[in-house]
C-alpha cells in the first residue's frame, strides 16, 4: 500500500464506486422494466475489474463476458454510454444493439464482452498474436469465470500464447458458481491458477476483493507481457452478491448464509476502513466522492432515459464492415 500514492488509492476506490453506483441503479432500472433483457451485475467483484484495469493503457485491449459492466466502466466507458445501452438507446455504447452482455467500445480498448463462455480467451489471445505480429507494446486481457476453465479453449489458447510468449494476461474470476453450477462439483481442481504449471507460465490466486493484491498480481502481470515474457493466469477468488442476473433466484443452490458472509467482505467497506485507518482518506473524502459519483450516475440515467431508440432503417448498420 504504501507503494501507491493517495491518488493512485483513491483513483481505485473511485472506480469500485462508480461500478457499484452504476450496477445498483440498474438493478432498480431492470425492476421497473426500463433495462431491456438480461442484466448480469457486478456487485461483490468490483476489486478485480479496479485493480487490473489500473495498469493498461488506453491501446491496451479487453475482452470480457456476460458480466462485462465491471470491466467496460473500469476500463473507460462513461456510465452515460453504458445505461443507454441497457436501455436500448441509440447513445449507448453499441448503438443499442448488444444490451447487457454485449458491450463495445474500441476507441477505448474494450473490444467486447460477450455471452459467448469462455470466448474472451480466445478473443484476447488473437489480439495478443496480433501485437506480437505487429510489434506494438500493447496488452491483451481476459476476464472469465471459472466455468469457462472447463471449456477446452482455454488449454488451448493459454498453451498457444505460452509457446509464442504473447502479451496476454488471463484473468479468471473465480466466483464460486458458473450461474447455479458450483464450481467444487465440476472440478477435482479448486485452485485454477495450478493450471498454469502444465504450460510453463506464472499462475497466481489472489484474493479477489481485495484490490490492493488485485492491483500488485496484476501489475507484475501486465508488466511480463509487456515486456515479452509471455502470459499469466491470475485467478481472482471473489463472489457475487447478486443472482446470476436481476430476475433470477438468489438462493437454492447456495445458502443465505453464504451470501451474507460474502456481503461482510465487500470489497468496497473493506478498502474504505483500510483507507481510514491509514490515514490516507478522511469518511468525508469518501462520502464527497460517493456523492459526486451518485450525482452522476443519476445524470447518467437521465440522459439514457431521454435518448432516442436506433432508427429502424438502421437495422442493419454496424453488422458487416463497409471497408
């Protein structure tokens, strides 16, 4: 911690907060019908998506999954452009056409997240192969879950990316569960970073709601693909506090008492006492911060809410490249 100035500090308490701002109005937005579909949130995991996204640069490219708010808002999207999508808009970040679980925006380096399990591992590989080709000093990250290290193309394209030592950086977002699938009962395996040692590269599991060893895994992590030693895996151990999206069951495949334990290690309460306590921040600092950062959330519904829908005669722009 005392590696990071009080900016840095707050830079990360600022990102937790603005997606769980964002991510508890639209758990209210898709109660009173206006997010259109599915709407899967990030609340419980916001230390990952903080701690990893700190260290890219603008060039540098995610991909992400069905549970993508996190990460689109940690790596740059305004919170305008991703509840306008949600809400079907036009000014939405993909025009309105992908909704919850498909997000884009390339102008900053989120090249989509997708319902797709386990296709962020293939996406992120690609475009690592791609700045490797090109010789560009950029960084390619995916965000998964641990159903997705079930899928067959995660050992094939972790094994890829090692063999060539492309700048890719597999983030594994253990939470537990892949919907209502607990992960114990599809693995002999619990710790996903041991996966690793069969392709000769760096795994590392850290505890996911704690941003601070988020933040120092994934630096080192970044830095070896930046530098041309090849990928990490990092398994980040975390948990949702929500369903698996807004609508459905909370319990019956995991108990209450699960939840509420979880909910007493949220990521956020926890860096905020740490931050007190250290004396780098004041509970004023904090509460102003929170305020301006609801202040704009609220401003950010309210331009979703008056934004035109897609034209219909534009049904079928942004589907094939016009290049």
């Amino acid at each position: 911690m005392k590696s990071l100035s009080k900016e840095a500090l707050l830079a990360l308490y600022r990102t937790m907060q603005i997606i769980r701002r964002t991510e508890e109005h639209l758990i209210r937005a898709s109660a009173s019908g206006d997010v259109l579909g599915a709407c899967h949130t990030y609340i419980g995991e916001e230390a990952v998506a903080a701690g990893v996204c700190a260290h890219l640069t603008q060039d540098d490219v995610v991909f992400s999954t069905h549970r993508g708010h996190g990460h689109a808002l940690a790596k740059g999207v305004e919170p305008k452009a991703l509840i306008a999508e949600l809400y079907g808009r036009d000014t939405g970040c993909s025009r309105g056409r992908g909704g919850s679980m498909h997000l884009f925006a390339p102008e900053v380096g989120l090249l989509g997240t997708s319902g797709i399990v386990a296709g962020s591992i293939a996406q992120a590989t690609g475009a690592a192969y791609a700045f490797s080709l090109l010789g560009a000093d950029h960084v390619s990250v995916a965000f998964f879950g641990d159903g997705a290290s079930s899928n067959g193309v995660f050992h094939e394209a972790i094994n890829l990316a090692a063999i060539w030592d492309l700048p890719v950086v597999y983030v594994c977002e253990n939470n537990l569960y892949a919907t209502e699938v607990p992960f114990s009962s599809v693995s002999r395996v619990p710790d996903i970073a041991s996966r690793a040692g069969s392709f000769g590269i760096p795994g590392v599991a850290v505890d996911g709601n704690d941003v601070l060893a988020v933040h120092e895994a994934a630096g080192e992590a970044v830095r070896r693909a930046r530098s041309g030693e090849g990928p990490t895996l990092l398994e980040c151990k975390t948990y949702r506090t929500r369903p698996h999206s807004e609508g459905m069951r909370d319990g019956g495949y995991r108990t209450t008492e699960e939840i509420e334990a979880w909910k007493a290690r949220c990521p956020i309460a926890t860096f905020e006492r740490l931050l007190i306590a250290q004396r780098y921040a004041t509970e004023q600092e904090l509460a102003e911060i929170g305020d301006l950062i609801n202040d704009a959330v609220a401003e950010a519904a309210t331009f979703a809410k008056n934004s035109p829908w897609p034209d219909p005669a534009t049904a079928t722009d942004h589907v094939y490249s016009r290049a």
